[in-house]
C-alpha cells in the first residue's frame, strides 16, 4: 500500500477491499490474550481506524492502545491471502497510526 498525497483517502480505499469475513480475529494473539476483545483484533482495528477516518469515532488513549498495541506479527495477513482477499492489514494499521496517532508512541516511551 502506498500512500498518496491525500494519505486518508489512501487508508480508506484500502479498507474497503476488506470484506469483513473476520478469519483475522482468530489468530490475532492480542485478541487471544484480552479475552476476547474485539477491539484487540486486527478485525476490530481496521473498523477503529475506519470510524476515526470518517468522523465516527474520537480519537482517545483506548483507541491509540488498540492501534499501537498490534504486534505486526502479520497472522491475519497470512490468513487474510489464504482466504483469496490478501489485504495488507499490518501495512494499514501502520500508516493509520502514523496519520491518526503520530504523538502516541513518543509520549509511551517518554513516560508523559
């Protein structure tokens, strides 16, 4: 996924290629770990940064956890191409955090 100069549109085109199948969740081991919580699979964080993108939704400290708390192990894209959509999902999450929640991870390792 590249970004193009209008880096909102970009993440938005991306995630409409997902067509909410949810094989992802599964094998999302933060979603494993929480119990259960949507919001800690890579399912629900494509929906957060949707919500966000289009005014849904507010950007908070639970919403940036969600987002930064992804471990990039890339499970949900391996079975994301085994299923036949092969949507780039860790590469989404990414540019999402450096366009939604840029200051997030600076004030995590500074202790603010």
């Amino acid at each position: 996924m590249k970004l193009t100069p209008d880096p909102k549109q970009a993440l938005l085109t991306e995630l409409n290629k997902c067509r909410a199948c949810r094989f992802c969740v599964d094998v999302c081991p933060t979603y494993q770990v929480s119990g259960g919580l949507e919001a800690l699979s890579s399912f629900g964080r494509i929906q957060i940064i949707r919500h966000l993108l289009t005014g849904m939704l507010e950007l908070d400290d639970s919403l940036s956890y969600a987002l930064y708390s992804c471990l990039q192990c890339r499970r949900c894209e391996n079975t994301c191409k085994a299923k036949g959509q092969a949507l780039e999902i860790c590469e989404i999450i990414q540019q999402a955090r450096a366009y939604l929640a840029p200051d997030y991870a600076k004030e995590v390792t500074n202790g603010v």
